[in-house]
C-alpha cells in the first residue's frame, strides 16, 4: 500500500473523532506529511499529560478541521484554519499548528511546517495581524516528504542556517527518506532529526515521539 493512506490514518486518530477534514487519504503526500507530524506532537504532549483540543482561528470547536496546505500568517483568514490548543496543568496554555511563518531574530520570516508557540502569542498576533517571534515558539518541525529519492546535503545545511535565525526552543528536521551524509551533519552539530521517519517505522516513530515528549517535559518543568 501507498504512504499517504498510512499517513491519513493517523491523521484521523488525532483528529479524534471529528469526520470532516479538508485532507484526505486522497491529498498530496508532502501536506499528509506535514498533518502526520503533528499528530505525533500531539500523541507526545498527551502522554506528558496534556489536555489537547482542536480549535478554530476563532477558539471554537471546528465541525470540519481545515489544514494549511501552503504556508501562510497565523492570522491567515483564507480559510477557517484550525489548530490543536495543549493544556498542561499550571503553565500557560500552547497552539500547535501547521504551515505558519515566524519571525526570527533578524525579522525575517521563515516557514514552520509543524510548530507550537505560546497561546497568548498566538492571541496576539491574529488580533495586530503580526508573526509569532521565534523566542514564544516551543517547538518546531521541518519535514521533509521524499518518495523514491534521497534528501539532498543542501537540504541539511538550509535547516542549519535557519537555525541560526529561529534559534531558541526544540527544532526538529524529519524527513521520509535517510540520508547518512546530512544524518553526519545534523550529529556533527548536535541537532535534533529523525531520517526515514514514516507509520511504516515504529522504532523511529516512537523515537520522535521520544524526543517530543522531553521538550514537553523540560516545558512543564519550566519557570513560568
């Protein structure tokens, strides 16, 4: 069986439940990609204890989840783009979403394909209409959907140069595809990353998940 109906079946699972979606076991492999990532964020923050709740660009409880197939704003009004809100007890409140720009610490934007930034940052920048600042983003994701061929080395060293611009926080670059020689630089540089990351791996999807879970550990154990 092809990739993408494995992808959209554990996109459905953290949609818990909800039975319209703008995505489909159907939809371009790279956008299932993006939504499966996310929702090995979500199963991470839930086995660290956290409440999660699918959320519209207006707080509400969405009757159908639309996912951002092209990046865009934060406060975005293309569509009704919907979100995951992550409560853990006693810290502030978190939004993992899909396809947003951020703003680094040059000011200039860089594409998100996963990330999870501060709810209170996320109010902010849908009411003035404003990026999030990478400093109020927790966690983010690169990934990379590749069938068939190897992710390039320049792939690798474009993360490392975005690094040095969203710099603070988890940052993660996944990729359906291994590569050793960009899997050398990452571990070289000591950065977080997981190659051939597919439902079709176990191991390493439970490794991600892993991996996600300490972030949001660290962030529970945090100061406020």
């Amino acid at each position: 069986m092809p990739l993408p109906p494995h992808l959209w079946h554990e996109v459905q699972a953290a949609l818990a439940g909800l039975q319209s979606a703008n995505l489909t076991r159907a939809s371009a492999g790279d956008d299932l990609y993006e939504a499966y990532v996310w929702s090995l964020v979500l199963r991470a923050a839930r086995n660290e204890g956290a409440q999660i709740r699918l959320r519209d660009r207006h707080g509400n409880p969405p009757i159908q989840f639309w996912f951002r197939t092209s990046p865009s704003n934060i406060f975005s009004a293309a569509h009704n783009y919907c979100h995951a809100e992550i409560e853990f007890p006693n810290r502030p409140l978190l939004e993992a979403h899909i396809g947003v720009y951020v703003a680094g610490r040059s000011r200039v934007s860089h594409e998100c394909d996963v990330a999870v930034l501060y709810k209170s940052e996320a109010d902010l920048c849908r009411s003035a209409s404003v990026q999030p600042r990478s400093g109020k983003v927790v966690l983010t994701a690169e990934c990379k959907y590749y069938i068939n061929s190897n992710i390039g080395i320049n792939l690798g060293r474009s993360f490392l140069g975005l690094l040095s611009d969203i710099y603070q926080g988890d940052r993660y670059f996944v990729a359906t595809s291994d590569s050793q020689s960009v899997g050398m630089l990452f571990s070289k540089h000591n950065k977080e990353y997981e190659l051939g990351l597919s439902p079709l791996n176990s191991r390493l999807e439970n490794r991600l998940i892993g991996s996600f879970e300490k972030t949001f550990r660290d962030f529970r154990s945090s100061a406020s």
